[in-house]
C-alpha cells in the first residue's frame, strides 16, 4: 500500500514540473504555428538531392520569397542530401508534420495511394511539354485530389527530368542488353515490373543507399536523369550511360495539410505563389537547361554514352506494353487517358 501511495505522489510531482509555473502543458513544438500568433512559423523542407541541382536551387529561392514576403514571420529551412532522411521517411515525416514539405518522386507516393503509378508508366508522354501540360491541367487535378486523404496538399509538380540507364557491365542498345544487369529501381512495383520485363534483375533501395551500393558493386547500374546522374556524382561509379528516355519522371512538391490550414489565407498565398514561380516553373526552367549541359559534362568526364535507334527503342516501348494492361485497374483508366490527352 506504502508503495504504491509512494508511486502516486512521484506521478504527481512528475507532472506538475511537466505543467511548469504557467499551468498549462507546452506542446508549441508539436503544433503548427497559425500566422496570427505572433511567433515564427517554420517550415522544414527535406530533400535528398545535393545541393547543387535544380531542385534545390529552386527551393534556396523558394525560401528567399516566402521569407521576405512574409517579413519574416515564416522561415524556411532546407534539408539538403537526405539529411533527414529517404523519400519514404521524409514523406511519413511529412504527413505526420515533423516536417512541413517535401518533393517526392511520384512513384514513391505511390506506395501509399497506387493511383500516382500512372505518371510512371512507360513512354507515357511523347514529351517534356506534354508531361507539363498534364500535370498543370487535368491530370494534376486529379492526382491533387488523392493526397488529402493522406494529410497532404498538392503544390505543383517538378521536373525530375528525362530518365536513363547507367551501368559497369556494357551499352545498353536493346532491351536482349539488359539481361542479368542487377539495377537499382525506385521503391514502387512499376519500376520493378518494367525492368524485369527488359530483362534485368531489379533491385528497390532507397536513393540515400545508391552511391554507396554502385560503389560496392551492390548493383550493377542505376536508372535516373542526366543532371542528378552527375551532381550525384555516379559517373565516378559508372562507366556506361544509355539514352533510353523510358519516363518522364516528376516530383510533387507536397505540404503537410494540417499545417498549411493552419496559416491565415494571407501566407497561404504567399506559400501557392512562391510554389508555383519557384517550385515549379523556375525549376523546371532549370532542369531543362542542365540537361543538355550535364550530358555534356558526363561525356567529357569519361563516360561511354550511346543513343538508342529509332528501332531499339520501339523494342522498348513494345517491350512494357503489357504494363498498360496490368496497371489500368489500380491505375484507372481515366487517369490514363487524362494524361494521354496532353499528347494531343
């Protein structure tokens, strides 16, 4: 009985200091600031690109206007590298408000809805405008819509340029040329499925674990665009760049839904303003230019980078057909032929 009084009295003592002088628990660091309290807003923004590349150039100037329009009163900092950790960390990071935006590859939001598949299917887009368009219009609107069942709110979408295949094991020409290459692939079943139907042996890692994998010979190669190819430094680990272009990969810039609710309706225009002139339209406006630049720049660092013929890459693309198939009944086929109309 003694002891138990005695359990009793250390609980109470324990949450009275808790309570602290003011009567009242402080939980200001696990609730979203509203703009009208007078204090600093934070806005945590996670990234596992280097510093270097488009994306984080655009949210270094992201982070310039929603400061200086706001006076102040809501500050960004930028989380380069991976520094809080892999797209799928970072994003339940981000539903879960620890950190406020994030820019995930679709792909990897497809592991929580599988209906943003449908922006990695093979050879969807006949080009970078028409992904531009989709996304911008109707397509966009549509995928915008499935992230607030998940605490997240759309912002845009980012250019996370024109994927190829990069290896130590020989050019890839044909589909046949993939054969046995272990490759690193995104965590999402699409990307799985697609390579396996080249021929390759697939393997799903995080983005964070890839140099360090091609270094140790983990994996073989790796599949990504030519800019995050080079700032990510893999041509010092690959040898062989093939230009294969199987999708036009996008990011969308995502705010966790609570916090963004939170703010008055004056920062929430500063925060879509500063999205779409910066998040979107100068980055993409970036990624463009650093393709060809960064193309470039691998070819004169030493790697083998070779085209793929008109005839190649038909094979590719009858080679993926049956993913159409596979994926137009969790995909929907109104997603499809949304984002098939801004080919038109």
């Amino acid at each position: 009985m003694k002891k138990a009084l005695s359990i009793m009295v250390i609980m109470v003592l324990l949450l009275t200091t808790a309570v602290g002088c003011g009567g009242q628990q402080d939980n200001s660091s696990d609730t979203p600031k509203s703009a009208g309290d007078g204090e600093k807003i934070i806005i945590k923004l996670a990234t596992n690109d280097p510093e270097s590349r488009s994306t984080c150039q655009s949210y270094f100037k992201f982070k310039e206007y929603v400061e200086e329009q706001s006076n102040g009163q809501m500050i960004v900092e930028v989380y380069p590298n991976g520094q809080l950790g892999g797209d799928r960390q970072t994003i339940e990071a981000t539903m879960l408000g620890t950190i406020q935006l994030v820019a995930p590859a679709t792909a990897v939001l497809a592991n929580w809805d599988p209906k943003f598949t449908v922006c990695e299917l093979p050879f969807l887009f006949k080009d970078k405008e028409a992904s531009y368009r989709a996304t911008d219009g109707e397509l966009g609107d549509m995928l915008n819509e499935l992230l607030e069942p998940l605490g997240l709110k759309g912002l845009g979408f980012s250019d996370n340029s024109l994927r190829h295949i990069t290896n130590n094991v020989r050019p890839i020409n044909e589909p046949d040329d993939l054969e046995g290459i272990k490759i690193r692939v995104m965590e999402n079943p699409i990307y799985i499925d697609m390579f396996k139907l080249f021929g390759a042996n697939p393997t799903p890692m995080s983005f964070g674990e890839l140099y360090t994998a091609l270094q140790q010979k983990t994996v073989d190669g790796q599949e990504n665009g030519c800019s995050l190819i080079y700032d990510s430094k893999f041509n010092e680990v690959q040898e062989y760049l093939s230009l294969t272009g199987h999708v036009y990969s996008l990011m969308m810039n995502v705010m966790n839904l609570d916090f963004y609710n939170s703010l008055t309706p004056e920062f929430q225009q500063i925060i879509d303003e500063g999205a779409k002139k910066y998040l979107v339209d100068y980055q993409r406006e970036l990624e463009s230019e650093a393709e060809a630049t960064y193309l470039e720049k691998l070819k004169e660092e030493g790697m083998v980078i070779n085209e793929i013929t008109p005839e190649n890459q038909k094979k590719f693309m009858d080679a993926v057909q049956p993913l159409y198939e596979k994926y137009e009944e969790q995909v929907g086929k109104d997603l499809i032929e949304a984002a098939l109309r801004a080919n038109d």
